[in-house]
C-alpha cells in the first residue's frame, strides 16, 4: 500500500535534509528480504518489504509474505517469528515478481548487507528467466566507512546506535523502514561532502577485464571469506583472504591509473571462486589451507613446511630444534617458531649484535676465543673474561625471553566457536597445542573431528594466527574445553 509524501514511520522530517537526501539519486528502493537460510541459490525469499523515496521524499511501501515452496527452518523462525502456516497460500515469488520488478527497476537499491538481499533478488529472478541488475548501496559498508571507530555495523548496532525505532525488527518492512530511517539520520548528522564520497566510494563500479564473469562478481557478499583468482587454464593465481570478500576483492580492479602486481595478476583472471566464513579467525584458517594447498602463482612461495625453533638450557649453547620432530614441546625452554633453519640462526644472530653477546658462547662459533664480534666491540668480552659467564648467561635470558615459544593455555582441545547471526552462518574451529585440527559446520563434521587421534604437526602459520587471536584479539572468541565440556 502506498502512502505518499510523508516518511515510512509517518512522521515529517526537515527540510533540509530532504534536499540533502536528493545526493543518494533521484529514485531510490529501501530494501529488505527474509529468507529460509544464508544461500542464494539454495534457499528462497519468505517475504519482501520495500520503501520507495523519489526527489528525496517518501513515496509509499509495500511488503508481502512469499510461499518459499519448503519447509521453513526452526532456526529461521526463531528469528523473523516467520512460519509455514504463515506463508502458506501467500503468494509465490513468480506471482510477485512483475509487481516487484516495477518497484526496483532504474531505482538504486538501498539495503543493508544489500549483497545478500541483491543476489537472492537476482537468483530468484534468474529462475523466471529474468537477468535482474541494479545499482547497489550497501549501508553496512557505508556505515563502516563513516564511523570506523565502531567495531559492530549489524542492524541492531545501527539503530541502538542512531537511536532509531524499528516496528517489526527481524521483518521485511520493518528492516526497510530502519534503513530508510538511518539514511535520514546520516544525512542530518554527516557533513553533506564527506557523506558524498562515502557514497561515492561504496557504490563504486570496477572495470572487470573483458574475459571474466561479471555476473560471477555481482555475487561477492560484505562477508569475512577467502577467495582465489585462476587463470583461464585453471591455474591458481592468488588467494586472499578478507574480512569484507567484496571490497577485497574488487581492490584489485581499481586504482590511481597505474598497475601495481596484484592488479597485473587481475588482467590474468579468468574466473573467481571464494567461500564465506563466519569470521576473521575461520578466514585466516582458511587461507593458510589454501596457500599449502594451491601454492598460487602471485603468492609468497613457501617451500615444504617446517618449523625451527631455538632452544637453550643454562650453562649449554643455543641449540636449533625442529619442532615438527617434538612430541610435547616444553615452552620453557624454547624460544621463537620460523619457516626455516636460516631464518632461525639469523634470529639469533640478530640477538646477539643487538645485545652483544658472544657467538662462542651462543654456539654460533667455536674456538677458544676471542669471538669474531669482539675486536670490533660487538661482544662486551665472555670469551676473553671481560664478562663473566653469569652476566653473559642474565643477558642471553633477558634476550631470549621475548622470544619465548607461548605455552598452550589449556589442559587439552578447545573448540572456538565464530557465528554470524546476520548470515546465520557458524564454525567451531577445534584446536589443541597451538595445532588446527580442523574446523566443523555440522555436527556430522565436528563428530568426524572429535574422533581423530594425535596432533598433525607443529605449523608455523597456525602458531602466529592462534597466538595473535588468543593474546591479543580485543574480544577473542569463547573458549569450549573439550577435555570437560562439547557445546555445538
């Protein structure tokens, strides 16, 4: 039903900003949809709320159930209160679908995670038998572009933090209206040109070299995932890994009109594969598979995995360990992790110019002495007892103990659980001693896991990413010990 000339909750706004609305374009759609689950091409629509606002002024609304033709699931349920008593006898996307092309046809279509919202509109469209495009404007991206201070940009984040009202949250039309209601609201409190270019950059259309798929980029979601680049021989390229798969992505297409490496390895890339995850963590993962696995042409070579690490004991040299070789590792002892044995005794090297320690008493030389540092003044003299072997040993502590390999923090197996309630999307990672075991999205899958013996070996990038997460993310994920407890 349309109501015209007033807001989509009925109330007036300034003039002011209806003007300043006319720089998103003269003919816009607020969009939201409500679906069976996450896919596009696996899931169907269950409703479709709409907001239409031409020459800056609201137009009217209209919103209707659809029959998705399958059972609705409990978890989707829970969360729009969508049932299949509800939509049965609404009407089918076929039946609506030449009413809902007229409203969104030459109209910039406003959403937010407008990529889910667009590719379930094209999906469904392109089963009629309809190639639907549309300019998108994404407000999760364009409220991370003008407020990055702010770590959360779902729905629920935005209207707490805009103190805007939403009548049926979770709702095709009511999520509409929210949008529609944070568009006023940026155009009343963002400076008219900051929010242009905000605009402007968000709704940016790459040049795609001739010989790829567009209609393959036009599905790329706001989403933390990983992606590869192949070559038309199906050659893999690069992979990358992202916390928005589609700004990532079409970073390699644009520029300042020079063509940097990654965007020379584009104009080789004849196709695209990605998948989401539910995090950052899921996607670092998932990269580091993808690099062993593929060893794509325009990544960092690595040859076979390793793992070194230096190990000293008082009143002993330093020692090289390989770590794959350790079947418990005691951290005490142990100190830095590299992808190989010249990276480690470069470390150590390293450590001993800075701190000027001995390379005799290091290991790193042999003889009586002096060391070859100390003529020079780069070794304060152990080898000759301008030092006493005590200093020297304080010294090497001080030194090594910012290397010190971090100790496992548990007692056994955790599982870290990542989940993204707007895409309905989880992982459990399963870990233990610092190793990835796997990651799991069904129960089938974790059960799979559960049931494995031993520990893979020791990795490098495995170590760096769980550390990094464990000590150092702001909100790190919650840990399930699994030695007590298993919660999916």
């Amino acid at each position: 039903m349309m109501h015209p000339s007033r807001s989509a909750g009925g109330e007036s706004f300034p003039e002011t900003v209806h003007h300043a609305l006319l720089m998103l374009g003269p003919r816009l759609v607020f969009l939201d949809l409500e679906t069976t689950g996450a896919s596009a091409d696996r899931d169907r629509i269950t409703e479709v709320g709409v907001v239409q606002v031409a020459d800056g002024e609201y137009i009217g609304e209209w919103s209707t159930l659809v029959d998705p033709g399958r059972a609705i699931p409990p978890a989707i349920v829970s969360l729009t209160g969508i049932t299949d008593q509800m939509v049965a006898g609404a009407p089918s996307f076929e039946d609506i679908g030449t009413k809902l092309l007229e409203q969104l046809e030459g109209r910039l279509l406003v959403a937010h995670n407008a990529r889910f919202d667009y590719a379930f509109l094209r999906a469904e469209f392109r089963r009629l038998g309809i190639r639907f495009r549309a300019r998108v404007l994404c407000t999760v991206r364009l409220s991370r572009a003008l407020f990055p201070e702010h770590r959360h940009h779902n729905l629920d984040s935005v209207i707490e933090r805009h103190g805007l009202s939403c009548s049926a949250r979770h709702r095709a039309l009511g999520d509409a209206q929210a949008v529609w209601a944070f568009a006023r609201e940026l155009q009343r409190v963002v400076d008219p040109g900051r929010l242009a270019e905000a605009v402007a950059a968000v709704t940016q259309v790459p040049v795609l070299p001739p010989g790829l798929d567009h209609e393959r980029f036009e599905d790329l979601p706001d989403a933390p995932g990983v992606y590869v680049f192949y070559a038309s021989d199906g050659t893999p390229l690069y992979a990358g890994r992202s916390v928005n798969l589609r700004s990532r992505v079409l970073a390699h297409f644009t520029g300042n009109g020079t063509l940097d490496r990654l965007q020379t390895l584009a104009l080789r890339t004849a196709s695209l594969e990605w998948t989401e995850t539910a995090g950052e963590l899921g996607a670092a993962l998932r990269e580091i598979a993808l690099l062993r696995d593929l060893a794509p042409l325009y990544n960092r070579r690595r040859g076979p995995s390793e793992a070194w690490s230096l190990r000293w004991m008082p009143g002993s040299g330093v020692e090289l360990v390989d770590l794959h070789g350790e079947a418990g590792i005691a951290p005490d002892s142990v100190y830095g992790v590299f992808r190989n044995r010249t990276d480690a005794w470069a470390a150590l090297r390293g450590v001993a110019r800075t701190q000027q320690l001995c390379g005799i008493l290091l290991g790193l030389e042999s003889g009586p002495g002096p060391c070859s540092a100390y003529p020079s003044g780069a070794c304060r003299g152990a080898c000759v007892g301008r030092e006493t072997a005590a200093q020297h040993m304080v010294r090497l502590a001080g030194a090594l103990a910012r290397l010190r390999l971090a100790p496992w923090p548990f007692s056994g197996r955790i599982a870290l659980r990542e989940v993204d309630l707007e895409r309905a999307l989880g992982e459990v990672h399963v870990l233990d001693q610092w190793r990835h075991l796997g990651s799991a999205r069904t129960d089938s899958e974790l059960a799979a896991l559960l049931e494995r013996r031993g520990l893979p070996p020791f990795d490098v990038d495995h170590y760096r990413v769980l550390n990094r997460h464990l000590s150092h993310a702001p909100r790190p994920l919650p840990v399930v010990d699994l030695t007590r407890q298993l919660v999916w």
